[in-house]
C-alpha cells in the first residue's frame, strides 16, 4: 500500500483520491480553501443559494462509477433528474426556442419553429455520435502519451480515422455549410464555448459536445450541482480518504528527480506519490520551482474565463427556465472581442442558470436565484473594474429589451465573480475556466500529460491537463490518473 497525497480537493482531485483510495491506497487530500470542490461549491447569502461555477451536468455515469468502486448504492447519497428541455434560447428579433433534448423532438421543432431542414439536422447530429465513438477512446478516455493508447483496436481504429473527425474546418465552417438558417447555426456554434473555445478558430472536432447532450443526455443533481462534490467527499470519507482544509501546499518535495511528498505550513510530510489536481501552470511555478517549467505550459493558450453576476431577484420569469440563453446578434464580433482583443463585446451572449426553478428552496418564495454569465478573456492585466461595470450596464439592457422588464429595479442581492477572483479562489491561471483553450487543432495534444517524466512519482489531474476541462473531462483524468499510479508509470 503507498502513501499518496493529492494537491487540491477540486473534482478531479477528490475522484482521483477516491480512486485510488479503492485500490488500496492511504489517501491524504490537502486543501488550500475551507471547503472542497475547487469551481464547483456553492454559497448562500441573504437566503439565496448559488452554485459558485459549473451549472451544465452531462455523464452522470462518471459520478455513479466512483460509488461503484465500493459497491455503494449511488441513490441514498446521489440523486438527479433528467432534463427534457436542454436550454430557452432568447433571439434579439424576439424569437424563443425551447430546445427538447431528445434529437428527434429537436430537429422536428427547429423546423417548425427557425426552419431548419430536420434532415440538416439529423445528419448533424448523426456525424456527431460518429465522431464520439472515435475520437473519445483515444482522445478522451485514455492516456494521449502512452503508447498503450493507440495499440489497441479502439486507438487503432481511432488513428485510422482521424482524417474523418473534421481537424482541418472549423467549427463554424462545417456549421454554416451544413445550415440554412444564421439561428442554427449561432445554436450549435454555441458548443465551442463548452470548453471556454472560439467557434471561428476551433475544429470542427467540437461538433462532437452537442452528442453529449443530445446524444447522452442533461441531468440536474438534486441539491444543486454542489451536490456531486459533497456526495463524493462523503463517499471519500466513509472509506477513509483524509482531508485537510485551510492546507495550502507550498512545496512539492523531490529528490533526485523522485517525488518525496509535500511542504505545508514549513512541515515536510512524506509521500510515495503526490497527485498534483491544482493548475499546471501554479504547481509548475510555485510548486516545483526546482522542475524546469515545460514550453507547453509556458506558452498555454487560455480557455475564456467568465464574469458572474450572482443576483437574487425579486420575481418569477416565466418565459425562463433552468439554463436560458440571450443570444448577441453579432457572434462573430463577440467571439473577436474575447479571443483577439482580448476584451468584452457591448453585446455580449448571456446565459442565466436559475437552479430555483427545480429546487424552490435555493430562493425565497417569490424570487428566483440567478448564476448570471457571459464568457470573457483570460486575465492578462486588463482594467477589469470599468469593463465590468460597462458590461453590467450593457447586461441590464439587454435584458430590458429582451425580457421587456427593467431587471436592475428586481435585484435584491448582488455578488460578482471575475477571471481575477477565480484565480484567486482556485489558482486558476488568468481565471480560465477550463485551461487551454481547445482553438488549436493539436490542442489535445499541446495539453500537460497526467504525469512528468521529470519526476517519478508525480502525477496531475484537472481541468488543465489532459483530457481537459469540464466535470465530466475532470472526471476521466482522474480516472486516467488513477491508472497510472497503480501501473506506476513515470516516463513518457
Ligand atoms: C463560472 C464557471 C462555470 C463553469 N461551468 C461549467 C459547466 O457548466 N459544466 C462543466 O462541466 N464545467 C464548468 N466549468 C468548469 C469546471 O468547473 C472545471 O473544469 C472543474 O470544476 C475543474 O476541476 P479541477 O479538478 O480541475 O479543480 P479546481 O476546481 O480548479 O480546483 C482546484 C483546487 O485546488 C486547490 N488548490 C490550489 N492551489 C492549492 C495549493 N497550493 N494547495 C492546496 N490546494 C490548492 C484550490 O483551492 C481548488 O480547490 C465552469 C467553471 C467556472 C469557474
């Protein structure tokens, strides 16, 4: 049995624990913050409940296989629903369309209601569960830097393919030709920003995200998507998984190109593995000042990051749902300002996650509990107070003209969050959401592996590294991760 320490109680960080912890392993989680979860926690103030960051919960079988490991029932610690309307889509011209999540209501409804070709449609989606099925056992579900990968039927067949997944268009590109309608086409463009990325300069690779909630399914945890932390911090617990919060880790010890453990609080504690869940980029800097950072994380292209407005509102809407889009009327621009000028559009895309629609009691009787956001740059030292500010003003109209109320006069509580607090809170370098951006066609591969030939014995896991962002992405490099320690494998 080794003695293993994870950095960082995020998602991965606490799945990777519990994975580890079910191979019979002593497991130690130390964390910087109070509470565990990294982005996805929550908080309550003046008798509102908001979660913090994520909101969009797709593959809930990757939380159900974590609870598998011990042979635990999932339903008396983790319960959800599944959604039948994915997301209300808000036009400028005063066009909704309550998107059905099943494909064909979907595709029968945009054609009733934007006029769309459902055939356009259904191909879409079609080439989309294609390119899942090929590019998630190489990509996504496995090691990119072990050969292992790619000597089995599945990588083999994926290799063979791979000139089929769309590298060389954008997403945008394949979009626009394969819809006749500007509304369709801003829809499933939409996807890119699924992993904080530019539909203009992604691959069309991306076209494989609306499979996961077409294709797949979207769910809504009971208790708010808070509730996928506590449950396995729980679950980690039972079986003995320790947690230390208010840990910071200053150090990760090494000798002789073997990792040793961690330096907390000017006190050494010992390891034969260390599984690194904080940001590439900080656990480079700080944390192994001693390792010479690698050009890929030097030179990382950021994901976008985000403005929150965590409003409670004194009134019901009830045109909206429980995830709502206010679409801008210029995506291009939008896109433009984020990824090339590194600012916010005038009119930005909004998207409001209202959690009190499903569970009442997260808003007093009469309100409802807005996670209110829009996707902005990275931080790189831009004059945040007054681009927040501006935006705020150009938010409030927005939602005038859009939902036809002054919202401002219906705010009875207020909160923000902005790349530079994200970072604060998390380490998140620049505030990015989900690392790298995934612009580039060789993105997957510019990604940190889940392990340092620099260092024997110590791995990474999260949102920054391979296979990326997002819970369920979070989900598989812990598990990734996980593999890798029981193989012992150091070298690239
Ligand atoms: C506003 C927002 C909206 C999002 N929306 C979605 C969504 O709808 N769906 C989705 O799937 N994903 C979404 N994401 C992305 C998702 O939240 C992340 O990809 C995922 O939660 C990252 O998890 P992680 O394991 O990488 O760790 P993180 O959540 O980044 O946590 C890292 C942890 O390490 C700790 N730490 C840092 N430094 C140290 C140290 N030196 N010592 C000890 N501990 C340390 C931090 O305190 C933190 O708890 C969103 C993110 C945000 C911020």
């Amino acid at each position: 049995m080794a003695k293993v320490i994870v950095v960082g109680a995020g998602i991965a960080g606490i799945a990777a624990a519990i994975r580890l912890r079910a191979s019979g392993h002593a497991v130690s989680v130390y964390e910087a913050n109070a509470y565990p979860g990294g982005k996805l926690s929550d908080f309550e103030e003046a008798s509102f409940r908001f979660d913090a960051g994520p909101s969009l919960f797709t593959m809930p079988e990757f939380v159900e296989e974590l609870f598998s490991l011990f042979n635990e029932p999932v339903a008396p610690h983790f319960q959800y629903e599944q959604l039948a309307i994915g997301c209300h889509y808000f036009y400028e011209d005063g066009t909704q369309f309550n998107s059905p999540t099943n494909r064909e209501q979907f595709a029968e409804l945009l054609e009733q209601q934007l006029g769309e070709d459902k055939n356009a449609v259904r191909a879409f989606f079609k080439k989309a569960a294609f390119l899942y099925k090929i590019t998630a056992p190489v990509f996504l579900e496995n090691s990119l830097h072990q050969l292992s990968t790619y000597l089995n039927r599945k990588g083999i067949r994926g290799i063979a393919n791979l000139w089929r997944i769309n590298l060389f268009s954008t997403m945008h590109q394949v979009n626009a030709k394969r819809f006749k309608k500007e509304k369709t086409i801003q829809l499933f463009n939409r996807f890119a920003t699924y992993n904080g990325s530019n539909p203009y300069q992604a691959p069309a690779t991306l076209n494989i995200i609306p499979h996961l909630e077409f294709g797949l399914g979207v769910f809504f945890p009971k208790g708010g998507m808070v509730s996928i932390t506590n449950s396995l911090v729980d679950l980690a617990k039972r079986h003995g998984v320790q947690f230390y919060f208010n840990s910071k880790v200053e150090q990760i010890l090494t000798q002789e190109n073997k990792v040793k453990g961690v330096l907390i609080a000017g006190e050494s504690i010992a390891a034969d593995q260390v599984v690194c869940n904080i940001d590439v980029f900080p656990a480079y800097k700080y944390l192994l000042p001693q390792i010479e950072m690698p050009e890929k994380v030097k030179q990382v292209n950021s994901s976008s990051s985000a403005l929150v407005f965590y409003w409670g509102i004194k009134k019901e809407f009830k045109q909206l749902g429980l995830h709502n889009i206010l679409f801008s009327e210029n995506y291009k621009k939008e896109f433009d300002a984020i990824f090339k000028s590194n600012t916010i559009d005038s009119d930005p895309t909004i998207y409001i996650n209202i959690t009190s629609k499903l569970n009442p009691s997260d808003a007093p009787v009469g309100h409802e509990n807005w996670f209110l956001m829009i996707n902005v740059p990275a931080n790189t030292g831009q004059a945040w107070d007054g681009l927040i500010e501006t935006a705020r003003a150009n938010i409030l109209n927005k939602l005038n003209r859009m939902l036809k109320t002054d919202v401002s006069e219906l705010i009875v509580y207020e909160s923000v969050l902005d790349p530079r607090t994200i970072e604060i809170k998390t380490s998140s370098y620049r505030g990015a959401l989900y690392g790298s951006s995934s612009n580039d066609r060789m993105a997957a591969f510019f990604r940190h592996a889940n392990f340092t030939s620099a260092v024997q014995g110590l791995y990474f896991c999260g949102g920054s590294v391979h296979p990326g962002g997002g819970i369920p992405l979070c989900l598989l490099s812990a598990k990734i991760t996980a593999a890798l320690v029981n193989k012992k494998k150091g070298k690239e």
